[in-house]
C-alpha cells in the first residue's frame, strides 16, 4: 500500500515518489533517500518530524516534507 | 602546498584540522559544527602546508544557501590536494560526495576516520580493496586519538614528488540513481558488517528518541543541567574563589590602599568602598566580578554544554522540540544556536547559518535576545539572587523565556513566509574524549578571559568616575520619572541601565551595591537582559544578517523588553512583592 512517509505504521519502507521541488529531492538525494531506496521508520512525532534509517545513517525528517515523501510498506 | 579538508557533515574534519595544525577548531558531536572557513598551517613529510577546514556538505550540488561556502571553494580550485575525511560508520552515505569529487579530477586522497567506533558496532572495511575499487589513495584513521597520522605524513614523500598519480581515474556515473548503484556496489565489496549486541549507547540512542521516554528525558536534563551548572558554579565561588579572593588577595588591596593618601587617585583606583561588591574599584569589583562571580559559572556551563555536544544530544533535542518550534516559526534545529547563545551571543549568531532563511535567522535572532541571557548574565543572576529562595530564580528564568517566545510567535505572525522542515542527519551516541572536552573548555574560558574581562574591568573602571565625580545624581535626575513611573524602580540605578548598554554583562552585578528590594532586583535584571543587545553581538548580527534585520530585531526586543518590564513589575507588585 503507498502511502506518506509521516502516516506509514511499518518500519520498514522503500521510498516510491518524492513529491518535492527540485531542491528538496537534491537534497534527500544527497542523503540516499530516492525512488526505490528501502528505509526503515525509527521514530514519529504525531503532526511532528520522523526518524528515518537509511543506509546506516539516521535522518529527522520535518512533518511537511515527510508528508511529501511517498512510502510503500514492506513486510 | 594547499590543502582543503573537505567531507559530509561531522565526519571529523575539524578534529583533523586541529590535529594537523595545533590550531584552535571547535568540534562537536552534530553536524553544522564548523560554519565558517578557518585556515591553519602544519608541516608533513618536511613540506610546508596550507591547510582550510571546510564546512561540512552532503553534496556538491549547491542547492542549499548553507552548502555555499564549501561549494565555493571546492570548486574555486586554488588548491593543490583534497584531503577528503569519510566516516566508517557511514562509508556508503559518505561515498556519493566522494564521487562528487572524484569527478573534479583533482588529486586528492582519502581519510576513512572513526575507526575504532566503527570496530565497535562490527563494521569491517577493507581498505586495500576501497583504495582499489575508488582509484583513490585511503587512509584509515582514529583523529581523535591521533592515529594514523603517521601513515598520512608519510604519504606526504610520495605526494610531493608524484602529485598527479593522486587524480583518480575511475569514471563515475552521471545520473544519479546509477551513481548510487554503483556505491551500493563498492561498498558491498569491501565492507561487511557483524551483527553485534546494542552497546549501551545505541540503547539510549532509542530511549532518547522515542517520544514517550524521550521528552520526560530532555526535561529532566535540562533541570538537572540547571541545577550542575548552579552547584559547580556556587561550589567553585563559596569554597575556592572567594576564600581565596578574600584571604590571599584582599589583604593586598588594603595594605595599598593604606599607603595611598586620600586623593583623586586613590578614589579612581578604589572608588567609595573597597569591598568588592559595594563599590566600583576597578581592583576589587573589577576583579571579583569576573573571576569570583562569572568565571565559575562560564566553566561549570560550558562543561556541561562540552558533554552533552560531544555526545550528540543536541540533535536528538532538536528532533523533540521540531513540534513546538514551528509555532514560532522555527524547526527544531534552531534550538542549536539558541543553546550556544546561552553561553554567549556571538557563537549563537554565527551558528544562525545552520538555519536556512532570513526570516528564520531574523526570528532565531530576536528569541536568542530576548530570552537567552549570556552566561556572564546567567552567573549574576544566579549571584544577585542567591539570597532569595531558589523558586524566584526559576520564576525569573521562566518569565524571560516565556516572553521570548510569545516575541517570537508574534515575529512568525508578523513576518511573511513559512516555516522550514527540518532536515538533519541525527549523528550516533559517541563516548565524549575528555582530551577534547578540556581542549573545547579551555578555548572557551580563555575567550571569555581575554575577551570579556578587560571590558569588564574598563566598564567598572569607567563607572566609578561617574560615581566619585557624583555623575550618577545628574543621570538619575533625567531618568527619574521613566523609572518611578513605568517601573516603579528606583531612579538611583539609572546609570546602571545606561552602561547595561556599553557593558551589558556586569551590569546586573553593579546592582548589588544599590541595596534593591526583590522586586526592584527582578524588574530591573529582566530590563538589563532584555531591552538591547550587547555591542559585540550588534555588531556581529550587522555582520552576518545585515542592517535591515539588526535594525528590526533591537528595535522590536526594546519594545518588547520596555513592555514585559513594566508589566512583571506590576504583576509582582499585585503578588505583593517589594
Ligand atoms: N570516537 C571518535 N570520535 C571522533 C573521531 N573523529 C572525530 N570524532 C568526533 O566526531 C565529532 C565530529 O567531529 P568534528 O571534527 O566536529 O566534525 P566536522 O567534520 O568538523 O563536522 P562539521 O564541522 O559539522 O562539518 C566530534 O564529537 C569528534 O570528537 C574518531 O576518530 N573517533
Ligand atoms: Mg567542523
């Protein structure tokens, strides 16, 4: 199910679109978060940023742009 | 030779930096330590060399305002080696900006750094294979324990004589999902990582994060820190510094105050009362309220500042205070440069550049002003109202921080925009070196030393002409009626709050001798604190955000600060306090 990275309930994910401007998904690209990349959620503050694990570093993601990120929930 | 030290975000640059050149960097674990370029000169392998530290970037892309000034000098080129620093632990992440300069074709080599917690938590690399598969020279170091240098040094011979065996030839991918493949590729070669048990510092990594332990966690800290900072400073002043002022030097002081005749000199020198605190002498007063009543505090603060960097707290917090920053226009990342301008305004303004735009600059400034006292501020407060329960210092505290934020707020309200996400790698839990925790300490106490207490000195000296040549009398005569009318404070302090503005951080101090009631010390610490900035972070805010921004901020605080003033002396005042 896709679904926004700020409302996914799995931990684990795999990134499916970023619904940003050219900045922000140069950013998250910078980062390794891009289309296909799996991540995992650690943390969620409801209306608030998200932890997020990728590669083998932690990232707090602000609850606007988490919105932005589209997730598929993997088992 | 130049050399640029360059690398993702709190990979260690700055620890290398400090370790080459002897030079003074600042490291600290969270990323966005180093905001500034700092150059240093070392000598390696018998060569001169030219080093900079370069801020930290997750790319070169350059489309973050606060990636610019790495950007620039990357790519400017006037430089004869890139020594590029990775991180163990994030060898995958660390290696797509790698590529990014493997692409410039320039010599370079490589500095894989944290070994030794990277062994830790079972990440095994093989260098020898990464140096193949990159064409890059690597280094495997520990910079926080010095090792590995020797390997770099004596890469040096080589480097000086063949220079550009050291451009890599590999090519790299364009788009950047391939690039990505391809890192994904060279990293599953040489890097294998063994499942280990959490170590206790991954385990409150999670306890500090999870929302539900993790804000009664940053509560309870704060609280605590408050009260260390209170203990060590007053323990420092009751048991060590003031004995010793008041046993080994006093007796000095008197001895020559008794062998200068009474005159003009002696009043200069000794003002209208020698004991510290009740007079203005620039040799007891000025002295005592630097090094008995300050300087314990700045030590005790910075400790605990110094512990919690190195460990990594400040991120986590950042994360915890995301939510409520927003509602002022903030994202949890501002709340760095708020905690450094508790220790002093001029490092919280530089590290305002973490934020991204002005109008969050503008807003960070303006709660920074109204409701983070300096250190200096904090320790006379905590002296001026040592004789009081301890609950009005909280109140006093809590009143300050709470019409920062309602100033804030309004800010968010008034100023078009919106609020920034926040966006920020959330560095692991390192064991803090003590080396580095009494190195940061030291060049933090001496800044405060060397930059502080002159003033101090000059400040007091300076008021106690106006008092021995009965100035204070003229002054309060103007001030009178503000004072007695808007807040109800005694005109007598005048001068006081006309020199809070050249010398901000002693003038709550110079209360002292006034014999103020409760009340009056409240109201009239909150105006000193609140109503303008000191000079050095003016002129450093003029620097970093411009006049526009500087205007507007001094000017709103001072009616702001104007307004709360008059309002806490009324609500007291209904509470029945004196
Ligand atoms: N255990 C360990 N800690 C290290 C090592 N190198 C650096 N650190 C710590 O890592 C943190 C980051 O170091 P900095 O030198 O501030 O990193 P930086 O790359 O300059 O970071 P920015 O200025 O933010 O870009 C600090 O807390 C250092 O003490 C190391 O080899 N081992
Ligand atoms: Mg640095």
């Amino acid at each position: 199910m896709e679904i926004t990275l700020s409302k996914a309930k799995n931990a684990k994910l795999k990134v499916i679109k970023i619904n940003g401007g050219r900045n922000m998904i140069a950013k998250l690209y910078s980062m390794g978060i891009y289309e296909g990349v799996d991540i995992e959620k650690l943390v969620s503050y409801s209306k608030g940023p998200v932890v997020i694990k990728v590669l083998n570093s932690q990232i707090a993601i602000g609850h606007n742009m988490a919105e932005k990120i589209v997730v598929k929930e993997m088992n | 030779m130049k050399i640029i030290l360059t690398g993702n975000p709190n990979v260690g640059k700055s620890v290398v930096f400090s370790y080459l050149t002897g030079y003074t960097a600042i490291s600290s674990n969270y990323p966005g330590t180093t905001v500034d370029i700092l150059g240093g000169k070392t000598k390696l392998a018998g060569i001169d060399l030219e080093v900079v530290d370069v801020p930290g970037v997750y790319s070169l892309s350059g489309e973050s305002v606060a990636d610019r000034v790495a950007d620039e000098i990357i790519k400017k080129g006037d430089y004869d080696l890139i020594i590029n620093v990775l991180d163990a632990n994030n060898l995958e992440r660390n290696l797509f900006f790698a590529f990014e300069l493997i692409e410039m074709k320039r010599p370079m080599i490589f500095l894989v750094n944290k070994c030794d917690i990277a062994k830790n938590r079972g990440i095994n690399i093989d260098f020898k294979k990464l140096e193949e598969l990159l064409g890059v020279k690597v280094i495997p170091i520990v910079a926080t324990a010095g090792i590995g240098f020797d390997l770099l040094n004596n890469e040096f011979k080589n480097i000086v004589k063949n220079i550009n065996d050291y451009i890599p030839k590999i090519s790299v991918p364009d788009d950047k999902l391939d690039k990505w493949k391809m890192i994904g590729d060279v990293s599953s070669k040489c890097e294998t990582i063994v499942h280990k048990h959490p170590t206790f510092l991954e385990k409150l990594e999670v306890i500090t994060t999870t929302p539900v332990t993790a804000v009664p966690f940053a509560f309870i800290l704060i609280i605590l820190s408050f009260y260390f900072i209170r203990f060590i400073g007053e323990g420092l002043i009751n048991y060590i510094l003031d004995p010793f002022f008041n046993n080994f030097y006093m007796p000095i002081v008197e001895k020559l105050y008794s062998v200068i005749s009474p005159g003009i000199l002696r009043e200069l020198l000794f003002g209208k009362s020698i004991t510290p605190l009740e007079g203005f002498s620039v040799l007891t007063t000025g002295l005592y309220v630097p090094f008995v009543v300050v300087l314990p505090y700045i030590i005790a603060f910075y400790i605990v500042i110094g512990i919690l960097e190195d460990i990594g707290y400040l991120p986590r917090l950042s994360v915890i205070l995301d939510k409520f920053s927003h509602r002022i226009g903030l994202h949890g990342y501002g709340s760095i440069p708020f905690i450094l301008g508790l220790g002093c305004k001029v490092p919280g303004i530089f590290s305002l550049r973490i934020l991204e735009t002005k109008r969050e600059k503008l807003i960070a400034a303006s709660l920074m002003f109204l409701s983070a006292p300096c250190m200096p501020q904090t320790a006379m407060i905590f002296a001026i109202l040592s004789k009081y329960p301890v609950k009005w210092t909280f109140l006093f505290f809590i009143f300050l921080f709470s019409v920062g934020v309602l100033g804030a707020f309004l800010f968010n309200k008034i100023v078009k925009g919106e609020a920034q996400d926040l966006f920020v790698e959330i560095p692991p839990y390192h064991r803090p070196v003590l080396k580095n925790l009494l190195f940061k300490l030291n060049l933090r106490t001496k800044n405060f030393i060397k930059d502080a207490v002159p003033f101090v000195m000059g400040g007091i000296f300076f008021i106690n002409i106006l008092d021995v040549m009965n100035f204070f009398d003229m002054i309060s005569k103007v001030f009178a009626p503000i004072l007695n009318s808007v807040f109800s404070l005694p005109a007598k302090i005048s001068p006081i709050i006309i020199l809070g503005f050249l010398k901000k951080d002693v003038s709550i101090t110079l209360l002292t001798p006034f014999n103020l009631g409760l009340r009056e010390t409240l109201v009239s610490s909150y105006f000193l604190v609140t109503y303008l900035p000191c000079l050095a972070s003016i002129f450093v805010l003029f620097k970093e955000l411009g006049k526009k921004i500087t205007v507007s901020v001094i000017a709103f605080n001072f009616v702001f600060s104007m307004f709360f003033s008059w309002l806490f002396s009324n609500i007291l005042l209904a509470m029945g306090v004196q």
